[in-house]
C-alpha cells in the first residue's frame, strides 16, 4: 500500500489504476479510524476493484469553538490499518497543500442546511463541500463512499455530485454500533465511563421514536418533546432530536406515505457532542 502526501503521486497513482482498467472507490475519512470507517472501505471494494482513502482533518469544518485542536490523529495506527484492510493508497495530505494560499473562492449552500447539523454549525458544511470538491478533483474517483452517519453530509454531497456534474457514484453505508448501540465515532473517544454508559441512551431514544412513527403515531412534536425531555433528565443536552425530510432535510410533523425521512438527534455529553440518525421510510 502507498502512504501519498502529493498531489502528483496520487494522481499518478489513481491514473496507473484507471489504465489497468481497474475501477477505483474513494473513502474520504479524518483517520482514527474505527470498525465504521473499515466497514466503509469494504463496502467500497464490494462496488470497485481498488480502494482510495484519504486521511485529512479539514480545519475548513470545525467552528472557532470546536474540537479541531483536539480531534485524535493517529495516522501510523490508521496506515496499519488501511494496509490490512487492503486499500491500494491512502492520501494523508497536509494543510498548506490542501490550502496553499488564500482561498479567495467559497461554496454557498442555499438549502439542505438550515437544520439538523447545517443549522447547529455555521460554515460546516460549506467547510466540508469545499473539502470534498478538491478531493474528487485530485482523486478522480468512480465511486465515492460515505457512511449514513453524516446522513445531511451524504444528501448535500449527493446534490453536489447531481448540480456540478461530478462523474461519480455516491454509495451510503450504513451506521456501525457497539454492542449497547451506540453509534461508532472518533469522538467516542472523549466520553469518561459514565458518559460511555449513557451514551447510547440517545439512539435507544430514536429507535423508541421511530417504531411509534412507523406504526402510525400520530403526534410526533409531542413524542418528540417527551424523548427530549427524559434525555434531558438523564443527563443529555439537546442540540437537535427531530424528524427531517430526506430530501429538503428541513422539520417535518406530519410524515406521509410514500416518502423518506430522517429522524435525528444531536446530543452533548459534557463538552462531547454526539450525531445519530434512523432512516424511515413510509
Ligand atoms: P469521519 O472520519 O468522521 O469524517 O468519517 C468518515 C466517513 O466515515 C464518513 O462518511 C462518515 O459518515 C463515516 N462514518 C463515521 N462513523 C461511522 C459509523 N459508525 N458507521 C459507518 N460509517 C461511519
């Protein structure tokens, strides 16, 4: 496997690929990487003959009040890894390649994220478009994967793909969980023991939400309001427990038939603030 912090090398790399007529998937991640990232990559080489990842905390993503300073970086651990799972090169660029200069162009998001994570965190998902735009321009990939963790993530980069007419299938995969549920994370790793035993009170919550909205429950503000309420009192700090649209992923009460939804929930333990979601389909 080939460990690439270049430009030219990993284009060079992908492109030694393509003409062997191999088909290359691409898993974009920022390292510390755990079983949900891994299941990613073989769902990648389930679709595509050679897999690339890329390690790269984007600083473009995190707010001023946000943990990129402490987010756990572990890129002889994560190679280890990579090279175990059989992924045929890892791109671990550093900052001043990924943003040489001044950037002196943006992406402005009009929709898709004035709720959920889009509505909690201001400049994140442009942070991540901008990202995710230069990384498929230097990669070039066939397919891109991307886990439903981020599910607002996967719907703003699936309109990215469908409005600039990238060349490449988006493929979802689906959440990892520890035994007692809770959703795999890097940041799990900041929860103390106490937080860890709580911690998957949250998706216990959406998953008591979601079976009553699938059998018809017909007040779901007032569900909702009582999920929250019983986290709160377990020890929770709601940002967001919610249904979306998939589609517009804004605020939804009354779900129908025949469309897709998110329920979602952002919740802080402490300083550490954790992202689950339930796709329902009616
Ligand atoms: P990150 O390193 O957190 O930026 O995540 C990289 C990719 O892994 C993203 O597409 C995430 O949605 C995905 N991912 C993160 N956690 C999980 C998980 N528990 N299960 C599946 N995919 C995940």
């Amino acid at each position: 496997m080939e460990a690439i912090d270049n430009i030219d090398d990993i284009r060079t790399k992908v492109r030694s690929l393509k003409k062997q007529e191999k088909s290359v998937a691409f898993v974009p991640t920022m390292g510390a990487l755990h079983e949900g990232h891994l299941s990613l990559f073989r769902l990648a080489q389930q679709h595509a003959d050679e897999v690339v990842v890329s390690i790269y905390v984007n600083p473009e993503q995190f707010g001023p009040d946000e943990d990129f300073d402490e987010y756990p970086r572990e890129l002889e651990n994560d190679l280890a890894k990579c090279e175990e799972e059989g992924i045929a090169a890892v791109f671990a660029p550093s900052d001043t390649l990924m943003y040489p200069g001044e950037q002196l162009l943006s992406i402005h998001i009009d929709e898709l994220n004035k709720y959920m994570d889009g509505g909690s965190r201001p400049g994140f998902f442009e942070g991540i478009l901008l990202i995710v735009n230069k990384l498929f321009n230097i990669i070039g990939p066939d397919i891109a994967v991307f886990g439903q963790k981020d599910i607002q993530q996967f719907r703003i980069l699936q309109q990215m793909v469908k409005e600039f007419n990238h060349d490449i299938e988006l493929i979802m995969g689906p959440i990892q969980r520890a035994n007692d549920g809770l959703a795999l994370s890097s940041r799990n790793a900041y929860l103390d023991d106490q937080q860890r035993k709580l911690a998957p009170g949250l998706y216990r919550s959406l998953q008591y939400v979601a079976k009553q909205i699938k059998e018809g429950a017909q007040n779901v503000e007032l569900l909702l309001d009582h999920q929250k309420d019983e986290l709160q009192a377990k020890g929770f700090k709601i940002d967001y427990v919610n249904l979306f649209s998939f589609e517009k992923v804004a605020p939804v009460t009354d779900p129908k038939g025949n469309n897709k939804y998110i329920l979602g929930g952002a919740v802080y333990l402490g300083e550490t603030r954790l992202i689950d979601n339930i796709i329902i389909e009616k």
